[in-house]
C-alpha cells in the first residue's frame, strides 16, 4: 500500500552526517529530487526560490570549510543550496499572470478573472516595499481596520514576506529529503555555514537568502547519532 511505503521513506530519513567515501551518488537521483522539489507547495504558487546544485570535487572542497568543516560536508558527495527569491517577486507573478491568461479561450470566467487579478494587483500589495517602510505601515494599518469586524489576512512588512518565502523553500528542501530516502540514500540539511562567505561564492545577488544547505550520499552507521527521539504526541498535539 502507498501509505505502507511512504512510512518507511519516512522513517528511512534521517539526517547521517557521514557518508561513504566509496559509494557515488549518480546526478539522476538529485536531478530528480530536485524535479520532485519544484513539484513542493509554495504560497501562491510563486515559486521564489532557487536552487544551486553543488557537484563538481572543486566546488565540494570550497564549500567544506564554510560549512564549517563537519563531516556531513566533508563526505558528500552533492550538495543543494535551497535559496529563497523574494526579489523575483515581480516575474514570478507576470509568469502565473501570463500561464492563466495563455490559458484562456474568448471570455475569461469568473474564476479566471479573479486569478489575473490576483496576480496583477494583489500580489504587488502584497510584495511591493518601497526604501522607507510606508507600504509596510500602510498594510498594517488596512489590515487591522478589516479585521476589526470579520477575519481578514494580516499584510505585513518585509520580515513577514521572509518568512513567507522562507516557508516555501523549506517545503522544498523536505520534499527534496524525502525523494532522497526514496532513492535509498541519504541526506543532512545543514544550517551551521558561513552565510556571508556562501553567498559569495555563489554570487548570489543582493535579495537572495540562503535557507538551507542540505548533504547528499550513501549514509554510513556512524553518520547516526544515536536512535531518533521525538517529544511525545501528546505533548505536541492538541485536539481541538
């Protein structure tokens, strides 16, 4: 059964910080992953995010010591850099405006026509920040007075716009994990790197943010450490 097999993909993943040095992993298997991450939820099917696959011995060995030297990045044998896009705001919404409207024979229908909308005008309310703040402010406050009466989405500033896209490419990279552990091998997102000296060499432009930086190789046993624990479900679960 499809939930038999999803189930031991899922207990298969953990995060192994030591991969074998003999066992290659073949570029299909990430290219694939990497397929399936795209295929991940996003909000509003923006996709602001990207994707820097790290595959060459050369680039392996730069990217170890700003992963601060641990051996989930000595021993891999591929690595993702899962960086959000904020910055493409603008050509993300064009793009889902123009597949909507690519789409439509004659008369757009009600449906259609709320989606151009939402691409065309709601979406820049949502994204647009000008140097001073004020958008982020005027947002707030048309916020609050919607929702005095009746529920209404709390529009926020630029660190609610991070955390949004920072959500999405999360979602991403677990996808990514998963497909990993479907393929038989393994993976260990990493957070410890020097974000300053990763976004240099990659060259990353000035509105990209690293999210993680996820290991990929055939998982040895030392690369566990320890058995996998995990608060109860009761205490994390709340029925409401």
């Amino acid at each position: 059964m499809l939930q038999e097999e999803f189930q031991k993909i899922v207990d298969s993943r953990r995060s192994n910080r030591a991969f074998d040095p003999h066992i290659e992993v073949a570029d299909l298997i990430i290219e694939r992953g990497i397929k399936r991450a795209i295929l991940a939820p996003n909000s509003s099917n923006m996709q602001l995010w990207e994707f820097q696959w790290i595959q060459s011995e050369e680039m392996l060995q730069k990217m170890t010591p700003l992963c601060l030297g641990q051996s989930a990045a000595k021993t891999a044998k591929h690595m993702v850099v899962f960086i959000t896009r904020k910055d493409k705001w603008r050509s993300r919404a064009k793009w889902n405006y123009n597949k909507i409207a690519e789409s439509v024979e004659g008369e757009p229908g009600k449906l259609q026509k709320g989606a151009l909308t939402y691409y065309k005008k709601l979406i820049p309310i949502v994204y647009f920040n000008d140097p001073f703040g004020i958008t982020s402010v005027l947002r707030k406050s048309v916020s609050f007075l919607l929702g005095v009466r009746k529920p209404f989405y709390r529009l926020g500033g630029k660190a609610e716009q991070r955390i949004v896209v920072h959500k999405s490419c999360a979602l991403a990279a677990q996808t990514f994990m998963l497909s990993i552990a479907a393929e038989g091998f393994h993976s260990c997102p990493m957070e410890g790197f020097d974000k300053k000296r990763v976004r240099k060499i990659l060259n990353l432009p000035r509105g990209a943010e690293i999210n993680m930086i996820v290991s990929v190789g055939k998982g040895t046993e030392k690369g566990i450490w320890g058995p996998r624990h995990r608060v109860p479900y009761e205490d994390v679960v709340t029925k409401k």
